[in-house]
C-alpha cells in the first residue's frame, strides 16, 4: 500500500453507502459525531489499517477483520484479536441499526465516545453494518482504491465456455504485450489465478472480493496493463464484482444451471443475476445464436457500446463461417465490420486447441479483442497458440488406437455441445464416460447429466465431483438412476481416481472415454476440507 488508510475512512466509507449501524457497541449516528467531536475518537479513527482479510490465518498486526461465512466460529474473530487486528466488520439487522437513527446532543455524543474508547482499547474496534455481502466491495474499494480505473478488466459470463474463452483473451493480449513491450496479462478463471505475484489453482470461478482486489492490486504493482476473469452469477448476485467496472465484457450464453437453494432459485433468477454483467461495462459484446435474446438485449442497454457475434447470423459485429476442423486442428474464418474505432476485417483463424465447440468461444475473444482495440495480428497468433489446461485436452495410448479426453464440461449445454462434436470429429466411434455432480447445489445436472450419458454412452461410470458436505453415494445414486432410465450401463466407484483407471480397463480401440468436470484440478472437495488428489490428466497419462 502507498498511502495510508484509517479506521475513520472505513466508517466514513460504511456510514456513506448507508451500511452502518454501530460503532463500539454505540448506534452509529452517536459513533460517527462522537468521531468528530472528541479528541479520543479522532485519535482512534486515526488508526491505521494495514490489511483486509475475512480470513483469520491471514490476519496480521492492524488488520481489518470481516466475519463471513456459513462455517464462521467465534473462535475466528477471537483469534483475529489476538493477533493484532484493529477492527472488525460483522453483520447484524438492519431494523436494529435504522431504529437508533436520530440526531444526538453533544452530551450523548461524548458519553458514547467514551464507551467506545473504553470497549477498543480492552480489544479491538466492534463496526456492525446492515448486510456484510454489500459492505465488503465498499471495505476494498476502500482499501485498495478503484483500481478498475487503472487495470484494464475484461469481464466473461455465460452458462458454459467462460474458462475457454478467458484463455483465449489470456493468449491474445500475452501475444499483444509482447510484440507491444508490455508484461504477461492476469488472469482469474475457475482453472487458476495470475497476477504477477500468486500462481495458484483456483476453488471459485470468481474470487471473493478480498481477493479480487489483491490480485488486481498485485498485477498494477507488477507492471500488468490487462486482467481477465470469469464472471459468475453467483459473483454478479451476491456483489463480488461490486465497483468493478470492465474495460469490455462478454456475455456467451445462458442455460438451465446452479438451480438450488443455496444458488438461484429458479431460472428467472439465475438469467437475472447474469445480465447484471452489463452494468458494469463500458463496453460488451453479446451472443446471437443463445437464447433470451430479447431479455439480453433489453439488458445490455446499460452499456454504453455494444456488438455482437454469431455463427448464424450474418449480420452480427463479428460473424464467423466456414468452420473446419482436420487431424485435430480448427480453422474458421471471421468476418468483422462496423466496430467502433476499428477496422473492418475479414480473415482466416486457426485454434491452438481441439474440437470446433470452440469457435463460439474464439468469436467471443475476437470481439472482447476488438473492442479493446487490439490488432488483427496478434488476435490470430493468440487463438493459434491458445491452450487452456484440461479443456478439450485429447490424449493418445502408446500405440495410438485409444483416445481420452479430458474436459471441465459440468453442464447439460457444455455435455450436449461435446458429443455433438465428438460424432462430427469422430463418426462411428463409441463413448464412455466417468463423470459425477457438486454436492448440495445445482441439483437438476444429476438429471441432465444423467439422462444425457445415457443416450450418448455405451458405458457410464459415476463418480466424486466435489460433493462436500452431501452423502457421495446418494449423489451417484441419483445420478445412476437417471442413466438407468435413458437406456444406458452404468456402475458406481465413488474413488475418483479408481474410477478412470476402470474405465481404462474396460476401453477398447473403439471407444473413446470422456472425463469431464475436473479437467487438471488437483483438489476434491470432501466435507468442507479440499483434498489433495492427481488430476484427471494425471491419472490418463500414467494409466492410458
């Protein structure tokens, strides 16, 4: 940190945004006169704070403490207190905090100040605000500034493709940076996170808040001009891109998916909670060939400048035609015109990744690309040299004749477009799957999953994937049932790993196995623990 922030702009920061309900124990309009009028509290708001963190092994000497989570304990802020914090923000009812709003004299002012001064220095500062979820982008922006303004965002949403899509954006401006003299771009995707100083697999699509703004802090301190980073609903919903404006956006597609009670209750919502997506751009591009059209654009009239992309209708922004896709490798060509600041194009495309599923994506980073102004040139060598680790990654036996492929497909549209893919690369060929579903969300996969293996594969074996706190056999019971009923084999080995390594067994020169979910994440969640585990791809390599 360059400059110096205090406790007082953290309740000046919390009181503005209508968040603030008490200071010390003391209703907040008492704490924030008693601020200004007694010597002590100005004394106390002039504490320096030198991190945020809602996690109590991170914190350090004059610490800003958050209280979150579902699996919070008492013991966590007690801890945070011990180790030096010298506040903390938690959540209480609105109602509590409203009822106490009205102005105060002098007097009760001062004797406020005083319990306060007492209450901090016996141990740290207690601020309680109405919704934590709404206060913590404030407590970052805070704290870091509005970096957004200074780190050039590019923001990806959609029900399938994100993490495809981000890698394409990844390699285009890694090839723009280096051809201009710029650094490496950043990058937060549910594979991993980049941002000149962490390197590290990633448990979340998108980040919390806290960490969002300490990767974006962290690629401005290395010299990084670019950032991608998937978008999620869940993040858009519940304001973990709150105050963070995208240089560009892109909105891929939407379908049935996260429907539960602890996610989106029904579909209506989770649409909802996607279109937030463009209030935060300053520019965006939109696919037409994805339903809820007329809801998207009706949406995407809060950005200023909007394109589109499509692979149907030849009047899109960016229009891509004549696919192709030999030995593994995908050309297309796109068409682009009309685009604001940018020349129009029409050209050849080459994938450095497999499978013509990608060209939806590859329109999507071609667009994002355009809008940001970056040249044709370097759009061409980044999709050519593009790689995303675990995605659509195809792997040969020694003797060539049996094929896995490796993918983080986990929804019905990803599963559909995969095998409609696999039957035009690989005619006539069979399929086995292992595969399985989250723990306690996203309920309806088990279903459509399910019921899609069981027309699509001659055998199924269901397995972990993340179930967390649910019973594991229920899951791939479920699951089971639900292939049973589609016409399809299946058998249940709940030991990831011992799962592929059966199926591997079980193929024949003729099959090829899929193994989507995972992709190259080394870590399962059991209970509320991650489990360090081989990847997919690891297990393929040293068994196929």
């Amino acid at each position: 940190m360059d400059r110096k922030v205090t406790i007082q702009d953290f309740i000046d920061s919390l009181g503005m945004a209508g968040l603030l309900t008490s200071v010390g124990g003391e209703p907040s309009c008492s704490a924030i006169m008693a601020f200004y009028t007694e010597p002590g509290m100005k004394e106390l708001g002039a504490r320096e704070v030198k991190s945020v963190t809602y996690n109590s092994k991170e914190v350090s000497e004059g610490a800003l403490f958050v209280v979150k989570g579902a699996h919070f304990r008492e013991q966590y802020l007690n801890d945070s207190i011990e180790k030096g914090a010298v506040c903390y923000v938690r959540e209480e009812s609105s109602a509590a905090g409203d009822a106490e709003c009205r102005i105060v004299s002098e007097e009760e002012a001062a004797a406020a100040g005083k319990r306060i001064i007492e209450r901090a220095n016996a141990s740290c500062l207690d601020i309680r605000v109405k919704d934590i979820r709404k206060a913590m982008p404030v407590i970052a922006e805070t704290f870091y500034g509005k970096l957004s303004d200074d780190l050039c965002m590019v923001g990806i949403t959609g029900t399938k493709g994100k993490s495809t899509t981000a890698y394409f954006m990844r390699y285009i401006l890694d090839a723009y940076m280096a051809g201009t003299g710029g650094r490496r771009s950043a990058i937060c995707s549910g594979i991993d996170n980049y941002d000149g100083v962490i390197e590290e697999e990633s448990h979340l699509t998108t980040p919390e808040i806290m960490e969002l703004y300490q990767h974006m802090s962290n690629a401005l301190k290395s010299g990084i001009g670019y950032m991608t980073m998937e978008v999620s609903s869940q993040a858009l919903k519940y304001d973990r891109v709150t105050g963070i404006e995208f240089a560009a956006g892109a909105f891929l597609n939407i379908g049935s998916d996260h429907i539960s009670a602890i996610e989106h209750p029904d579909f209506n919502d989770y649409l909802e909670a996607k279109l937030r997506l463009f209030g935060h751009c300053r520019k965006a591009c939109i696919n037409l060939d994805c339903e809820e059209q007329e809801r998207i654009r009706s949406a995407s009239a809060d950005c200023p400048y909007v394109i589109t992309f499509s692979q149907r209708d030849s009047n899109a922004a960016v229009f891509g035609y004549d696919v192709r896709s030999s030995e593994g490798k995908v050309t297309f060509r796109a068409r682009g015109r009309s685009i604001e600041g940018y020349e129009d194009f029409d050209e050849e495309f080459a994938l450095g990744t497999f499978g013509t599923i990608n060209v939806e994506n590859a329109l999507a980073a071609i667009s994002l690309s355009a809008l940001l102004g970056v040249p044709i040139k370097y759009i061409k060598s980044g999709l050519a040299a593009a790689n995303s680790p675990g995605r659509m990654e195809v792997f040969y036996s020694k003797d060539g004749k049996r094929i896995a492929i490796v993918d983080y497909a986990h929804n019905k549209l990803s599963y559909e477009k995969f095998f409609e893919t696999i039957r035009g690369e690989f005619p006539g060929k069979k399929m086995m799957i292992v595969f399985g579903c989250p723990g306690g969300k996203a309920f309806a996969r088990r279903e459509e999953l399910g019921t899609i293996a069981g027309h699509n594969c001659s055998y199924s074996i269901i397995t972990e994937e993340d179930y967390g706190e649910e019973d594991v056999n229920k899951i791939c019971s479920e699951i089971a049932g639900f292939v049973k009923a589609a016409g399809g084999k299946c058998e249940i080995i709940t030991d990831r790993v011992e799962a592929i390594k059966k199926a591997i067994t079980l193929m024949d020169d003729d099959t090829i196995l899929f193994l989507p979910g995972k992709g190259r994440e080394t870590r399962e969640k059991r209970g509320i623990r991650y489990i360090d585990t081989p990847s997919d791809a690891d297990v393929v390599l040293q068994n196929l």
